[in-house]
C-alpha cells in the first residue's frame, strides 16, 4: 500500500488558491523532497498531510487510513516551520514528553543518538543556540519512531555544518525502511538528500522524478554571451533555441541543439558576439524553468 | 497523560513569575495583614487571622489558576507548540483536560503555604472536620477561574492576553473581596461583588472556617460559573484548534 496519496487535492485560503488539484503518490520507504518557490504550496500540503489543515476538495490518504487516523495511530512525525519549544523544560524532559504519547516510541539514548543531543540532554530549552533547538525539534519528530516523518524546510535556521549533520541524521533515521517527505526550496537539499524530487509550483506539480531525469527532462544547454547594447531580435528564431532571456547586457539561449545554435548565432547574425559560454543544463536551471511565471 | 501534566505542572514551577506572584505574594500579604490586624476578633468571634489566611489562599489560588492557564496557553497556541502536540496521538480533548488538571495541581502549593503559615505564625488552630473541606472548596472552586484563563488564552495571542488575564485577576480579586472584605463596600458595587464567582469562591471558605457549613447559594454561583466559563472554555478552544 502507498505510503502517502494525494488525489485531486485542492486547498484554498478565500481568493488564494494554494494547493491546485495536486495528484501524487509515495511509496513507502522512500526519501522525497518537495521542491518549490515559496508560496508553492508545500507547508500548506504538509500541514493537510497532518490533519491539521482540512483539503477543499479532493482526498488525502495515509497508508490507507485518514491523516486523522494516521496521527491518531502514532504513525506521523513531523518538524513543521516556527515551532518554538516549552522554555522551562530541559531537552531530556521534551523528548520525553512526546514519545511517551506515542504507542511504540524509540528508546530516550536512541533518539539522543540519531539527532546527535549527546551533551544537551540536560540543557534548558530556552539555553540552545538555533541549530541546536532545530536538533530538539528532529528528535521530537522521531521520537514516536513514526513511519512517516515530514520535514517543513527542516534546514532553514541551520548553518552550513549543522545541514550537513541534520541531513546525516535524516539519513540514518530514513534507513529503518521509513518513509520521509521534505519540503525545501534549496536545489542542492533536493538533489542530494533524495531519491526523488517532485518540484511544486503555484499549486501544481510541474515535475516529478529522480533529480536526473529533471534535469534531462528540461534538456539541453545554454549559450550565454555578451550582446551588450545590439539588438536581441531573432534570437529566438535561430535553429534549436528554446528560450531567451536577456539580463545586464549578457544573452542566455537555451537550445537543443548546440552546434546548429552556434553555429547559426556566427553566421546567419551579425551581432558581435563576446565572453561566449556554453553549460549544461543544472537542476537550478531545470528548476527556474518548470517554476518560472508563464 | 499523566506524564504530560507532571511536565506541565514542572515547567510552571520553574517559572519565576509564577513562583513570585502566585507562591510569594500571598505568603508575603498574609504576614502583613496578619501581624496588623490579626489578633482582632470579628463580629461573630473569629479571629481575623483566620478570616485573612481564607481570603489570601483565595487570592493565591485565584492568581495561580490565571497565571498557569491564560499566558502559557496563549503562548504555546502562537509559537506552535500545540501543533507539535496535535500532531501526536495525544487528543484534542486530552490536551485541554491536561491543561486544567495540571492548573489544579499548581493551585495547592499557594492554598498550602497560606494556610502553613497561617499555622506557624498566628497559631491559626481549626478542627480537620473544617481543614478538610476548606481545602478541598478551595481546591476544586478554582475550576472557574482556570477555565476562565484557558478561554482567555484560547482568543487572545500572548501580548494581549498577559494584561488582559492580569485584569481579570485583579477585578476578581478586589470585587470578590479578597483584599478588602466587601462590608466596607458601598451598596451597588457590594450588589456587583456578590455575583461574582471570586466573592462566592471566597464566601465559601469564610463560612467554613466560620463552621457554617457550605452555604447552598455559593455552591450555586460558582458551579453556575464554572459551567459557563467551562463552555467559554471549550468553545474558545474549538475555535482557536480548528481544522479549517
């Protein structure tokens, strides 16, 4: 049975619409990141996927069950955005807290290990630095051992060696066979801590696969030069270009083709074109393509 | 469940503000008074001693059920606290009933000191037949003030509810004459005072002390406001948990 189902859900908030007929599925077992620009959708979908938002139309399902159900049933542990601790209790005293409200929790050492507590444990809530409040709000997340732990821009408080020590965290938890959907609008997060990215935008999934086959579903490369003041028309006519975007001066043509691009942008124009480069596509690219205003 | 109103009831206790306004004052004002007033006899031959130890138990229990209810909840709604509890298998309903629960349990130490010092220090002697019920009306009347800061804490985020609930308290306090018996108060608002559920609360332990039992009307309001303050309390808290 899938882990978690989303079927024609839509959300709105009066005029805005959030979340538009948003269809998706996950396995169980697997570690997915939600790609998107802010205001994509992603917390409003993670806060559906909890209860704790009702859909306006559509299902939502959780190994088969209601997200109520599934809450109810101590199988959902989440680390949503702004989440602030009790100040007067001390790390041990949270942890302990929440997973002796779940049914089948982690052991206390356990949870201190995979979120990487050791010497806080006795600390004050009110005492921890930012990063290490983000690694109290990890260990309540797991501390249920949910099968499904959601991750609202989990990193977004985090300096560099703190990201890399909570996505080690995340790992190993994801490794006991659990399910793990994260929310982030950082590229390198997606591609690099998942095995699957479905990038949202405006409500809608634009795509949906491996970081690879993103990058390769929006294709090619792209020709930069300086054009400086010339004009830019028929650009955009040359053979294999896709797009064209003009920003301070320098010309970015997406084609895909690179040789008949170059080829005709020195012979069939007759712009002087300087400080030429050519890349590959990236999934920054592919992501400012599929998530770009149309 | 239990576990979570132990921890609730912990993290009050480190609370400063807590400890002060709600352990320390009503220690603190019982002495003064006492060692003024003390050793005067009421009208009908209590000591005043007595009477006071009743009327600052009072306040204090009354301080300690606004202040470990209305700002804390207030509090947790706003930072997301209460998110991370809803997304737990704990229920809705449960994390209420453990917010009431826990205010009961941090209303005890301000009845307990007041009276332990009424004891050590003005010699207050009563029979157990009136300890037992004094402390156990002063126990359970405080369920409509914690339900009245749960509903404050419910509607109002933390910076409005603070001096909102502080408000309440004191107008409570005052009108239900804990400070200032209400004889000394003129005709309306004396009319006003004994409406009011602090004056009934209140009422109830002076009559015991006083050995005149339970007097039916007290029992009365105060169960009237606690049911209506109880309903406040649910409504507010259906309202401010909402799954839209």
């Amino acid at each position: 049975m899938d882990a978690i189902v989303f079927d024609q859900v839509s959300k709105d908030y009066g005029e805005v619409l959030a979340v538009d007929d948003l269809s998706l599925t996950i396995e169980p077992g697997r570690t997915v990141a939600l790609l998107g620009p802010n205001g994509a959708g992603k917390s409003t979908s993670i806060n559906m996927l909890l209860g704790l938002l009702k859909p306006t139309s559509g299902t939502i399902s959780v190994h088969g069950r209601t997200p109520d159900q599934a809450v109810a049933a101590g199988a959902m542990g989440a680390m949503l955005q702004s989440g602030e601790l009790i100040p007067e209790l001390t790390v041990k005293e949270l942890i302990d807290l929440i997973r002796r409200l779940y049914p089948q929790p982690l052991d206390l050492a356990e949870i201190v290990k995979l979120a990487d507590l050791g010497d806080l444990v006795k600390r004050r809530a009110n005492k921890l630095s930012g990063g290490q409040a983000q690694r109290v709000r990890f260990a309540l997340a797991i501390a249920g051992a949910p099968k499904i732990l959601l991750l609202d821009e989990p990193t977004a408080a985090m300096d560099v060696e703190s990201r890399l020590r909570f996505w080690e965290s995340m790992r190993d938890y994801a490794a006991g066979g659990r399910t793990v959907l994260f929310a982030t609008h950082y590229l390198e997060e997606a591609d690099e801590h998942s095995d699957r990215v479905i990038v949202i935008a405006k409500g809608k999934v634009v795509a949906d696969g491996t970081a690879a086959e993103i990058k390769a579903g929006v294709g090619g490369h792209t020709v930069r030069f300086a054009i400086g003041e010339q004009p830019a028309a028929g650009l955009d006519r040359l053979p294999g270009v896709t797009a064209v975007e003009i920003v301070a001066g320098t010309a970015a043509l997406r084609t895909s083709d690179t040789d008949a691009t170059l080829n005709a942008l020195y012979r069939a124009t007759s712009l002087e074109v300087r400080d030429l480069t050519l890349t590959g596509a990236d999934l920054e690219d592919a992501f400012l393509a599929l998530t770009r205003e149309p | 469940m239990l576990y979570y109103a132990r921890t609730e009831a912990l993290r009050m206790l480190r609370n400063r503000r807590y400890i002060i306004f709600v352990v320390l004052f009503p220690v603190v004002f019982y002495l003064i008074n006492a060692n003024i007033y003390g050793n005067q006899t009421a009208e009908d031959g209590v000591r005043v001693a007595v009477y006071l130890m009743v009327s600052m138990a009072a306040y204090g229990a009354l301080s300690a059920s606004m202040m470990s209810s209305a700002v804390p909840w207030a509090q947790e709604r706003q930072t997301g606290w209460l998110r991370q509890l809803q997304i737990t298998p704990l229920p809705g309903w449960a994390i209420i009933v453990t917010k009431l629960g826990a205010a009961m349990l941090l209303v005890l130490p301000s009845l307990v000191l007041v009276f332990a010092v009424a004891v050590l220090q003005q010699g207050v002697t009563l029979p157990v037949s009136r300890w037992v019920p004094l402390l156990l009306a002063l126990w359970l009347g405080t369920i409509p003030f914690i339900a009245l800061g749960l509903a404050i804490g419910s509607l109002l985020a933390p910076d409005a509810a603070q001096p909102v609930a502080m408000i309440c308290m004191f107008a409570l306090a005052l009108l239900g004459g804990l400070w200032f018996p209400v004889q000394v108060m003129g005709g309306t608002i004396r009319a006003i005072a004994e409406l009011t559920p602090s004056y009934r609360y209140a009422d109830l332990g002076w009559n015991i002390v006083a050995g005149n039992g339970l007097p039916l009307t007290d029992v009365l309001v105060v169960a009237g406001w606690a049911v209506v303050l109880g309903a406040a309390a649910t409504f507010a808290y259906r309202r401010a948990t909402v799954r839209a």
